[in-house]
C-alpha cells in the first residue's frame, strides 16, 4: 500500500456532493489513501494530466478489477498495443465522419420523435421523459442492438455502472450486473448473424467485420453500453438543470454569446459525468513524496481535476464562457474517451437546441426537488419541469 496520508470520508456524504471533501484533499493532501474506498487518489488536474500518461506504471490492466470480473476484458483495462488494436477496430463507427454522416440525422429523428409526443403535456421529468429514451435510442443503433428497448438499455448499464462501482461489495448490487451482461448477452447472440449478413456502422458490425475474438467483442459492447447510456442521459438531463438554474448563462446562449456546444463542455467540467478511473500501480514508483508499490489501487478523481483552482477561476461557478482546455471530462491519456464526438453531438447538436425550442418557457416544477448524486459517475436522479403546451398560432 501507498505511504500516501490518510483522508477519511463519510461514503453516504462523498456520494451525496463530493466536491467539499475533494477541495479540502487538493488543499491538504492532493494524494491521499481514501480507507472507505480502499484506493489511493489523486485530485490535482496536472498530476492526473501528467500521471495518467504513465501507462508503465499506473495501468489500465486489471485483472482483478471489478470491471473484468464483471463485463469482461475490454479496451478500458487493456495498455499499449493490445488497446490500441481494440480501439482501431471500433473507431470506424464512432469517428467523426460516421457521427457526421450517419449519427447525427438519426439522433435527430429520435429526438424529434420523443418531442413530439412530450410536448403537448406540459410537464415532465426529463431525465425518463427525454433524457433516458433518447440516449437509449441511440446507442441501440451505434452498439447494433436494436432489438431491446431503451429501458432495458438504460437499466443494464445502469446495473453495470453499479456494479463496476460497488467497491464496498454489495451482493444484490453484483447480481444485478450479472443479470445486466447476461442479457446483453443474449441481445449480442440474437443480432450477431442479422450484422454479419447486413453489414451497418454499427459497432457490433464493424467489430465482427474487424475479427476481434467473440469474448472481446462481447466485452467492448458491454463498455460501450456501461459508459455510452448514462453519460449522455446525464449530460443532456445534467445541462438542461444547469440553464434553468443559471438564467444569466442561457442568455449567453440565447444571444449567440456561447455555442451550445460551450455548454456541453462547461458541464462535463462542472458535474463530471465520469468522475473517476480507477488503476493499478504496476511497478515501483514515487512520485510527489508519495511510494507506491505493485499492485496498489490508485483512483484519478476526473471531477476533482476539473475544479482544481489551480487550473480554473472560480471552479465552482458553472461558467459557459469559461476556457476549457485543461478540462479532463473525457480523459488525458491513451484512453480518451472514444465515443467523445458521438456525445458530443447526441448533447450539443441534437438534444439542447431541440429540447429548448420545442419546450416553449421551459422552467423547473418547484413542487419536486431536483436531486443529484454519485462521485464515480454522478448524474441528475430526476428533473421536473413545466413549460408552455399551448398550439402555436
């Protein structure tokens, strides 16, 4: 184990709002052995920057991590050649170009189509009435299963996020992932002869095109689905909250002072989506007064980075003017996110602007609170709202 200082959390309190707890460890100890979590984390944005690129020593590669034992060995926990080999294969359905020329026009039709029965009602909770369907939606069609529903796809990768984040050992929380990747699996089974004799861009596809071994191809679908469900969901639910509740940056936006693409961005760096990735110290190393030893377990705290007040003035404000090139959302190193463009047109292009001219007045419904949690993967739990359902003249 590391000899990093010791920083005790309340895990109920860490999960409800990270951010104090993390401010106080950047002030006192930017590396500090977490108890409660069993890991050692770093919360300073350069550190991680710099640390995250050292792949000999904090690696990727864990064979005893939850996210093997659980979805299997994905590009994620894999280094080097081995994830680049994996990465390639799966980059021609994720790429700019396909989310340019394919994605896109097919998020957009989700989205109109979700719209146009929400709007007449008037109110909602837009993280199951929007959010949800749509980011489910999608990713049936970029993954290739599209014969599930979007509740069984959102329901699954939550099961997994949990469950790749059940670092105190909840077995109810365990079998609900099991459950999850079974049921993947058999969406996999089902579709895999449908792809490979009607090829498609989908990442089932290009994957079984690619000859990638079945138990690989099993696990990146399972990642993708882990990762590519919850985090647009709670991006396109996170945004929307962020403008309502910060009427002066959606004036910025209305204006044509800010891109909703700036939105985007400033969100995933306000409320990470992902808040942390997990390593495994594979070597020796001392860095930072600090000696870590093989097989230690390190966390980089990404949502902690991204409020690092020597990166950011005022890190806390949600600030859609801010600068974000030190922004880490999405990662630093080798593992940058790969479905970022797919995201970044699911929010950015398609959801926020659609959401806002059809919604006419849009605003919360003050008779529920908004409630939010989560440190590893943090989201919005609900969004109640009301607008205008009046016919247009």
């Amino acid at each position: 184990m590391s000899n990093a200082p010791h920083f005790e959390i309340d895990v109920a309190s860490f999960w409800a709002d990270p951010y104090p707890a993390l401010a106080r460890m950047r002030a006192e100890a930017p590396i500090a052995f977490v108890p409660q979590l069993g890991s050692t984390i770093f919360t300073r944005r350069d550190d991680i920057f710099v640390t995250e690129k050292r792949i000999d020593v904090f690696s990727s590669h864990q064979p005893a991590g939850l996210m093997n034992r659980l979805m299997g060995h994905n590009m994620m926990r894999k280094d080097g050649d081995a994830h680049i080999a994996e990465r390639s294969a799966l980059f021609p359905a994720v790429s700019p170009r396909t989310v340019k020329d394919v994605w896109r026009a097919q998020f957009q039709a989700h989205a109109d189509r979700i719209l146009d029965e929400l709007a007449p009602q008037g109110h909602a909770d837009l993280v199951k009435a929007f959010a949800l369907p749509l980011s489910g939606e999608c990713l049936k069609h970029i993954t290739g299963l599209t014969n599930i529903s979007y509740h069984e796809m959102d329901s699954w990768s939550q099961a997994m996020i949990d469950g790749i984040a059940n670092y105190t050992g909840d077995k109810a929380v365990e079998d609900r992932c099991h459950a999850a990747t079974a049921g993947i699996d058999a969406a996999i089974d089902d579709m895999a002869p449908v792809v490979s004799k009607h090829s498609n861009h989908s990442m089932l596809s290009v994957l079984l095109a690619s000859g990638m071994a079945m138990d690989s191809i099993r696990a990146n679908i399972k990642l993708a689905i882990s990762g590519g469900q919850n985090e647009p969901r709670d991006a396109i639910a996170g945004c929307i909250w962020a403008l309502l509740t910060h009427p002066a940056e959606y004036a910025k936006v209305v204006a044509g002072d800010a891109s909703w693409l700036a939105v985007f961005e400033e969100y995933a760096r306000w409320i990470a989506p992902i808040g942390m990735s997990p390593r495994r110290v594979a070597q020796p190393f001392h860095y930072r007064g600090v000696d870590f030893e093989p097989e230690d377990r390190v966390f980089f705290m990404f949502g902690s980075a991204n409020r690092d007040e020597a990166c950011f003035t005022d890190p806390d404000a949600f600030d859609v003017s801010r600068d974000h090139a030190k922004s880490i959302a999405f990662g630093a190193g080798p593992h940058y996110c790969a479905g970022a463009f797919a995201s970044r047109a699911m929010v950015a292009d398609v959801a926020l602007p659609s959401v806002f001219a059809r919604l006419k007045a849009l605003r919360l419904d003050e008779g529920e609170p908004v409630r939010i949690g989560g440190w590893a993967f943090r989201g919005l739990l609900n969004l109640p709202v009301a607008w205008s359902s009046a016919a247009p003249n």
